[in-house]
C-alpha cells in the first residue's frame, strides 16, 4: 500500500483471516479486464465510507474510486465487519 493508513483499514493481519471468505480471483487473460484494485483496498473503501457516513462521492483520492467500490459493495463485500 502506497498511500497514508485510515484508522477504518485492515491489517494484513485481519485481511488475511478475511481473504478465505472473498470469491477467488480469476485466472489473467481469461475474460473481462484486468483487475486494478486488490479486494483489501476495496474493502478498505467499503469500511472507510460505512465508518464516515459519507457519500461515495467523498471517497478520498488514494482510495478505489467510488463506482469501483459501489460495485463490490453490491456484491456483498460490505457484509464484512472489521474487528
């Protein structure tokens, strides 16, 4: 991670025990595009915005941008809860 820690991010630690439980990647060159942003930085995003009750549009800059993370929210992602 090359950007400044929120106190809402994970650990490697806490991302580790979570990572079992996020659907696999895919294989590269399979199909669609190629990933741009790890599961840890979405759920990262995900925690930040619960936390502030911001709008997605408040997202800061050296976080997945707001559609990206809207994307993986819907998914499911946002069922996770950081200890």
């Amino acid at each position: 991670m090359n950007r400044r820690t929120y106190p809402t991010d994970l650990t490697d630690g806490q991302y580790k025990k979570l990572k079992p439980y996020l659907p696999a990647l895919k294989p590269t060159g399979k199909t669609g595009h190629p990933r741009k942003y790890s599961y840890q930085e979405i759920l990262n995003a995900i925690f930040y915005q619960l936390r502030s009750g911001g709008a997605g549009r408040l997202l800061p800059h050296d976080l997945p941008p707001e559609d990206a993370v809207y994307g993986y929210f819907r998914l499911g992602f946002g069922n996770c809860q950081a200890q």
